[in-house]
C-alpha cells in the first residue's frame, strides 16, 4: 500500500533522528525533564498539592536518566519510569500529561522495539498501576474521571502510535527485503540462463565437430589406402576431404558466432539451424567416407518446429557419426515415419550378432537425449538382437517444452 504525504515525512524524520540516537536520547530527557518539573508546579483549586517538590525531581530526574536506554531496553525502562510515576502520583501530585511524558516515551519505545503481545502486557499493567496509584490517593469521587481515564487514554496514545510504527518499519523492511530477494533471483536467472546457453552451444560444437572430424577422418584413411593402387580414386576422396572440412570449419563459424556481442559491426551474418531439409546433403558425406546410408520415410512429411527440427537432424548426425566411428559393417539405415502428432526416427546399421556397434554411453548419446528432452521427446539407444545398434527417438511435431531460439545457431 502506499504512503500518505504525512506518513512519508514520519518516516523521513525517524530515519533522520535514527541516524543520530544518542543526541536525540539526550535531548528529549531534558525536556521531558522539564515537562515534568512542570507538571509537578500545576494545582487546581480546592486540591491540595505537596509543599515540597524535589522528591517529584528527584524521580523524574530518574525517569528521564532511563530514556538514554529505553531504546535498547524497552522492558526495564518501563518499569523503572512506573515505579517513579507512581510514587510521584502517590505522593499526592496532580496526574498530567506532562508528569507522565517519561513514562507515555518509555510505553512508545516498548511498542516499537517489542511484539503486540508484550506491548499488551506491559501496557495493561502500568495502566492499571498508575490508575490504581491515582485512586488510592484520593478514593472520594472528586476529580475521579481526571484520575482514572484520563491516565488510561493518555498512556494508550504512545501505544497505539508506537505500534504503528513498528508496523510501517516492518512494512519498508519487507519491501526492501522483496526488492533485495528480487534483484538476487534476477542475477541468478541471467546466471542459469547464460550456464544454459554455454551448454547449448557446447552441445552444438560438438555435434559439427565431431560428425566431421570422424568423417574426414574415414577419409583420409581411406585415400591412403586407395594412394599406391587407385591414385585417382584417392585423389577424389581427397577433394573429397577437403570440401568436408571445408563445411566443418563454417559451422563451426557460424555456431562460435553466437558468442560475438550484437552490435558487433563485424560479425557476418549465420546461416540458418540445419534441418531435415539438409538431409540429403549429411548422408552424401557419409557416403564418401565409404558409409551406405538408406532413408526410408513413412507416413506424409510435416511441418516441424525449428528446434524440433534441428534436434531431428542433430540426432541422426550424431547417430551417424557413432557408426562412422565404431560400426563394424559398412551400411546404416535411416527411418523418418510421420505417426500422428509425433515424428519417430530410428537409425540402426549393420553389425555381428552379440557386439555391439557403438557404446553404450558417452557425451554423444547424452547428447542426443538431452536434445530429445528438450522439445518434450524421448529417446532410446542400445545394441539389437540381430547385431549392430540402434538409435530410436520420438518427437513431438512441434516443440511442447520451453525452448531456447536455436535457429541463431
């Protein structure tokens, strides 16, 4: 809720006497210690007062001298101010306002520095104390108003002030706490999203790097092999080489471009995230590292998402890329088959009966299934009965878990 003007200038002028507590403390006991040197001096007519004032003095002396620590100490300066506002009381004086400024001070700092419950308490009691005082000295029914709720509400007044502000230092404190609390979740927000991000692109050098690098590595072994019998076919396979690492060094241009600040002017324009348009293209590189590679779709293409359809080509580069590195034969099988709301690839390649084909493990499978997870799919990799390995994902058509643009990369 917001503050009033009024409200808004207390609270200004408590942090202003706040910063300067010992000063304020001071000053306030010499005026309360007026106060009462007054109120000790009023009489009414037709009511006789106490010739001698300085024992009154003498304990509103007492009473101011404990203000220098009812801040800090609420409870014993209430008791300590009560003890001598009774006294003074019982010793015929004339209950006031200014006889019981000290004690109405003490009362405002309990409420303040304490909780509801105690600020009751300690209240309800002096109340009744000082109204208990105030009758006994005078039991017949002259001025009896003025001496029993006439104390009563003038001691209620530091109360009910003194809870209020509690309440509105309380109030700005749950504020400021909401605003710290606030501006530290948003530091640790950009944080995750920026651990978020290295590890998207980690994921994606990954994939480029290691598709390329394991087919150029295919490659190159195979133009040496090819070198001393069939030069021209190792020379093909050659070029070949070179057009492959070729592609490997623009993506992985275009994916370490992310990492270049927006207003760069040098920073060139990327190409736009692979997808199974690109298909073709990744299966005639596997072919020139000696890898048969057939595609089967079933079912009527769809439209994908973007990051639906980076992960599908992700997935299967990452699957052939394992069977380019570790297959034990020389052929691999790609399945696209469109089912309902849900696109199911599976990549399998040939292998012995019993032996696996690619491992079980490693930060490629992972890979692939965090992929899978991301835009709401999932994913199951493993060795087949008959031999080989076998890659199978679902994914949804289009993405149904927050994801990040990756159609930057």
């Amino acid at each position: 809720m917001p503050f009033t003007r009024r409200e808004q200038m207390t609270t200004r002028l408590e942090r202003y006497l706040g910063r300067r507590p010992t000063a304020t403390d001071v000053v306030l006991a010499l005026g309360l210690l007026g106060c009462v040197t007054l109120g000790t001096s009023i009489s009414i007519p037709g009511i006789s007062q106490p010739r001698q004032d300085w024992p009154a003095e003498a304990l509103a002396a007492v009473s101011c001298l404990v203000q220098l620590r009812a801040r800090t100490q609420p409870r014993t300066a209430v008791v300590v101010t009560t003890v001598c506002t009774v006294i003074i009381v019982a010793l015929g004086f004339l209950v006031t306002p200014l006889l019981l400024a000290p004690l109405m001070l003490s009362l405002y700092w309990l409420a303040v520095g304490t909780d509801p419950r105690t600020t009751r308490l300690f209240g309800a009691v002096t109340m009744a104390v000082v109204v208990a005082a105030a009758v006994y000295d005078r039991p017949t029914t002259e001025m009896l108003l003025l001496r029993s709720v006439g104390p009563v509400l003038w001691l209620m007044l530091p109360l009910v002030g003194g809870g209020r502000a509690r309440l509105r230092r309380d109030y700005v404190d749950s504020v400021q706490a909401r605003a710290a609390y606030a501006e530290r979740t948003r530091e640790e927000e950009a944080r995750l999203r920026v651990a978020e991000e290295r590890m998207r692109i980690a994921r994606e050098l990954h994939d480029v790097v290691a598709h390329h690098l394991a087919v150029a590595n295919a490659q190159a072994g195979t133009a040496r092999h090819l070198a001393p019998t069939h030069p021209e076919q190792a020379q093909k396979l050659l070029d070949e080489l070179t057009t492959t690492t070729s592609s490997a060094l623009l993506e992985l241009r275009a994916t370490v471009g992310v990492l270049r600040q927006s207003g760069d002017p040098d920073a060139d324009s990327l190409e736009p995230a692979p997808g199974l348009d690109r298909l073709p293209d990744l299966i005639a590189t596997c072919e020139t590292a000696g890898l048969d590679v057939t595609v089967t779709t079933e079912g009527e293409p769809r439209s994908l998402s973007p990051g639906v359809d980076l992960t599908a080509y992700r997935i299967i580069q990452e699957a052939l890329t394992n069977v380019t590195k570790h297959g034990a034969g020389t052929g691999a099988s790609v399945r696209l088959m469109y089912h309902d709301s849900r696109l199911l690839i599976s990549v399998t390649n040939e292998g012995v009966v019993g032996t696996p084909s690619a491992p079980a493990g490693g930060f490629g499978l992972m890979g692939m299934r965090e992929r899978a997870h991301s835009v709401g799919g999932d994913l199951h990799a493993g060795p087949r009965p008959e031999g080989g390995f076998e890659v199978a994902a679902a994914l949804p058509l289009h993405s149904v878990a927050p994801e990040e643009d990756e159609a930057t990369l």
